[in-house]
C-alpha cells in the first residue's frame, strides 16, 4: 500500500475520533513534559498543526517556514492572552473550525493568497494556544516551551507530508478533503 493510501486511511480514522482529546490533560506530567505532550494528545491540535506545514510546503514552498513560524507565535499571543486569564469567545469551536479551514487551504493550495493563509492560521492559533493555556500543568513557561517545541515539530511533519503531496494533486485533495471532514466532525460533536 502507498504512503499515500496509508495516510488518507489513517487521517479518515481520525475523522470519527473522539473531538477535542487534547483537553483531557496530559495524565500526571507537569511543565515541560505536559506541554511536550499535550499537541498530540488530541486529534484537532494533531490534525490542525499537521496541515499548517503540509499547506505551507504545498503553497510556498520557497518560505515554507512562514505559516508554522506564524502559527506558534499566534499560538504564543493566545497562550499568554489565555494565562492573562482575558477570555475568547468559541475556543473549542475555534479550534474545530480550524481543522476544517486548513483542510480546505490543503485543497486549494497555492491559489489561496499566501498573506491571507497566514492571517487564518495565525488567527487560528490564537484560540490553539488559548486552549493549550487553559490546560496548563506545573511551571507555566516550561509548559508553553514545550507545547512550542512539540508545535513545530509537528509543523515539520506536516511539511513533510506537504512536500509529498505538493505535486500529486489528487493525495493533496485527499488529504485536505480527509482533514476537512475531520474538522465537521469534531465541530458536530461540541
């Protein structure tokens, strides 16, 4: 089976788990070892922070790093509004209507303007790291540098995938339309 098929079967698995998993805490783990874990410990984060770097490679290549290098400082503003206790209206709805959105920046890819890919995914990391925030565990800056670290190590993953699918335009359409369909149902299931 190619990486390909593999990849859209998993991710079409993952349309049916189980919405918001990230905000179950990160068992007995504190600090940096929490914020190491807690990205991937729910599909919308997974889901969402993969399709940053998947789009980011498939859509500008040559500064692929803009989108994640956006999103985590996005992320960071969110956090810090989150830890500043200033409240934001639909998190979780936020956060669900994010993986829908850049399922579908997968599926358009290139011909989405690249300032306003940039503008949803950061808007979009505000309330990730709004979130993150909320379920923060032990020292607060050891928790944001390690949900941080984790971000853009998933950010790199999904350049990767980005990478593969950039010039195979049906897995790129698979996969957005794969991710999208998550993002409906973790969206239908608050």
């Amino acid at each position: 089976m190619k990486l390909s098929s593999r990849l859209l079967i998993a991710l079409s698995f993952s349309a049916i788990a189980s919405p918001a998993l990230a905000h179950t805490g990160a068992g007995h783990a504190d600090g940096l070892v929490a914020g190491l874990c807690h990205p991937l410990m729910g599909v919308d984060h997974l889901l969402a922070m993969l399709s940053v770097g998947a789009w980011s490679a498939a859509a500008i290549p040559n500064r692929a790093w803009a989108a994640p290098a956006a999103f985590v400082s996005a992320m960071l503003v969110g956090a810090g509004l989150g830890f500043a206790g200033v409240g934001l209206p639909g998190v979780e709805s936020m956060v669900a209507a994010s993986v829908l959105a850049l399922g579908l920046m997968i599926v358009i890819g290139a011909r989405m303007p690249v300032l306003a890919g940039l503008g949803l995914a950061g808007l979009f990391a505000v309330f990730h790291g709004h979130a993150h925030a909320g379920d923060a565990t032990g020292d607060a800056i050891a928790y944001v540098a390690g949900f941080s670290l984790s971000t853009a190590a998933i950010h790199m993953a999904g350049f990767g995938i980005g990478q593969f699918i950039a010039s195979k335009p049906m897995a790129r359409y698979g996969l957005g339309l794969a991710v999208a369909a998550s993002g409906l149902t973790i969206f239908s299931g608050l």
